[in-house]
C-alpha cells in the first residue's frame, strides 16, 4: 500500500489493514454504510454508551480472525496467503447485509429476509466488482471451501464474530458479566481433521464464554424495554408501510419510501439490481429522519409512536414465565381500546406480545474439545461441566407491551 493503513479501535488499540484490497473493500460505499448503522440497534435507550457501529464490529472481527490465524499457522496449520486474506475478506463482510437498527427490522421492513442472505448477495455483488478476487472469501463465507474450519471460524458456535461482538458489547454497555477471555479462546483453538475444535486446558474458558453470553442476552440483547422499543418500532413500520401502499405518499428518503410502498421477496433482490441499490442506500438516518416528519404527520398511529421515540416514552411491557392467556390479551386490548377511544383495528399497533427465547449452546452446532489422548467430543460431554448442559436448555419469556399515553389530535 502507499501508506501504513492502521484504525486505532478501543478495544483492540490499534488495527493493521493488510492488504490494498481489504482497504478498497473498507473504502468502498457498501461498507461505509455501516458506519451509519448501530450495532445493538436501540439499546442505547437502555445502556447510553451503546452507540457503536457495525463497521467498528467488522473491523474488529478481522482483527481477531488475523490473530486466530497467525496462531494457527504457529501451531503448524498450512494456510496461505490467499486463504489468509480471504478469511479476513469473509469476516469483514459477514455483517455487510444488515439494514437499519440490526436486527429490530430485519422481518418487517422486508419479507422474512435474513440479513445473511443479503450479506452473500453484497459480497457476490463485490466480486464482480474487484474482478472475482473475492471468489474464495464468498467460498468461504458460504461454506463450500473444502477446508471447513474456514467457515466455523466465520460462522458457527465459537465464531470469531460472537468473539469480537461479546468484548465489544461489553465495553460499550458497561455489562461486565459479559467479559469472556477471547485472547485464551484463541490461543487454544485448533484444527483437527479439517474440523476447528479447543484444546482441553481451555474448556473452562468456553464454560465461561457460554456463561457470560447467555448472561449478555438477558442483561443487553433481549433486556426487556430494548424489547419494547423494537415492537414500537415494528409497529411503526407496519403502519408506515400501510399508509405508503394505501397512496398516503409519506415523506422520506427516496430508498426508505422504496421499501415501504413494496413487499421485497429474496427473489427480488436476486432479480432486480435496483432493490439491492437502494437497499445499499438504507441505513438508521433512513429511519431517524422518518421519525422527526412524521411526528408532524396528521395520521394519529404514526404521530404517536415516532413522538414516543424521540422522547423516550417506551410501551409499558410485562414479562412472564407463564404464556399469558387468551382471555388475558384479549382485556389488554380492550383496555387499550376504551382508554384511548380508538378504531379496534388501530390496537395492535399500539399493543404487542410474544416470546423471547435464550439459549447459549445449541447441542446440534457443537462445539468440539481436543482431549489430550487426541479423542474430539462435544464440549457438553467433556469433563464436568453440568453448566454446559443446563446452558443447552432453551428458556423462554413471555411478554405483552402496550402505549401509556397517547395524543388523538
């Protein structure tokens, strides 16, 4: 490169950028859009300093997918150059699909779209324009390189993103019980018969590491008013779309308005280069700008619930170990309905209830321990750790989230 390119990052200090195609990649306007994309969505409302990025996580994780790499390779594992810099490639882009607030939006402002998907239609659009040489990244990235362990240690249980988004999640919030020691999880990882698989001595890391996400999606990720504030922000863009595809002609971006008068299937963005333009296009100001015009709109739901956003006057929300009954949700809505006077058809946008579900090791996506006689097994089957085992329970919570107040004039 013409220069040392280095990003001081906190929690890493200071990052190298390795090559000139990852810094065109980092330059490029897909990636940039992630500065302008928060990494936990609206958990600000709940931790204030949660306002970092998606592109702060990118980096980061190439950060760590170098480390883990160069470990590998002093413990004899053969990669080369190229594999080496197509890792980094896979990692830096596995995040490249999110659209606005992360994952708040993922399933209303499309159709059942996961932000992977659009991810892989980002990286095949990049290859094209680098001349194929993400070719092996994309391979990697899918999972059909034949050395394997490339793609767990993009994509599984014990990835390098999960490593970078818990330390950063931490640092940000200030939730401390989420700490987990990536540099020893790294240090102990191998890879045996083209499978990435931990070394015994570093299985009480791994306990630990299963222990402080699980603890980290309670505390942070499913915290119940961050739960809250994405319903409102569902309900919001349910509305929205309703309006925009009812001839209303809401104002907003152009790339905004695009998504909210169509219903965009995965085969549309595969079929129509325009939808995965604008897509590039869309990011949080898309929203935030929607929000400050349409507080002044004359529709009553979309008035009440983007003034509610900029003054942080969240849903009431209730959680409950016990699914809460029909009878029970049906006297929700009919108290929101006769408090506020309004059209029974209008409740659920200002009323929402649910599941939220936890479980931090999925037995079906092990994650394998190297013993010292050279055996690979399960991680839950290793040693004594009962934690593990009870960790591979799902736990569910029920919630119900209504308005408080609203303004019908």
């Amino acid at each position: 490169m013409k220069s040392h390119k280095i990003i001081n990052d906190p929690v890493y200090g200071f990052i190298n950028i390795p090559s000139e195609l990852i810094f065109a990649i980092i330059d490029h306007p897909y990636f940039q859009r992630l500065r302008r994309i928060k990494q936990l969505g609206l958990t600000d409302y709940v931790y204030p300093g949660a306002l970092h990025t998606r592109f702060h996580h990118a980096i980061g994780a190439m950060h760590l997918m170098s480390v883990t790499l160069d470990h590998l390779r002093n413990k004899g594992i053969e990669i080369d150059d190229r594999e080496y810099e197509s890792a980094l490639i896979a990692i830096l882009l596995h995040d490249i699909g999110h659209g606005p607030f992360s994952h708040a939006l993922e399933f209303s402002l499309l159709k059942n779209i996961s932000h992977e998907s659009i991810s892989r239609l980002f990286i095949i659009e990049l290859n094209k324009q680098f001349g194929s040489q993400l070719d092996l990244a994309l391979r990697i990235f899918n999972g059909n390189y034949e050395r394997k362990f490339f793609h767990q240690l993009v994509s599984s249980q014990l990835d390098i993103d999960r490593l970078d988004y818990l330390q950063r999640d931490c640092f940000f919030t200030g939730v401390s019980e989420g700490t987990i020691g990536a540099d020893r999880i790294i240090k102990m990882m191998h890879v045996k018969d083209d499978q990435l698989v931990i070394e015994e001595k570093g299985i009480y890391s791994i306990e630990n590491f299963l222990s402080a996400r699980r603890l980290m999606y309670w505390q942070v990720y499913l915290h119940k008013t961050t739960v809250s504030a994405e319903k409102m922000l569902i309900n919001l863009i349910l509305r929205a779309k309703f309006l925009q595809k009812s001839g209303s002609d809401l104002p907003g971006t152009e790339s905004l308005l695009y998504f909210l008068s169509n219903d965009i299937l995965f085969d549309d963005f595969e079929t129509n280069p325009e939808v995965l333009h604008h897509f590039a296009e869309l990011d949080d100001f898309d929203i935030w700008g929607g929000l400050k015009l349409w507080k002044k709109k004359g529709d009553y739901v979309l008035r009440n619930i983007s003034d509610m956003f900029l003054t942080r006057n969240l849903f009431k929300i209730t959680l409950s170990n016990e699914p809460f009954g029909e009878m029970e949700i049906m006297k929700m809505k009919q108290k929101i309905q006769e408090r506020f006077g309004i059209p029974e058809l209008d409740v659920p946008y200002f009323f929402s209830s649910g599941i939220i579900s936890n479980h931090a090791y999925a037995a079906k996506k092990n994650i394998f321990v190297l013993t010292k006689k050279g055996e690979v097994i399960d991680v839950a089957l290793a040693a004594d750790l009962p934690n593990i085992k009870a960790m591979s329970k799902i736990v569910k919570k029920h919630y119900a989230c209504r308005a408080k107040n609203l303004t019908l004039h």
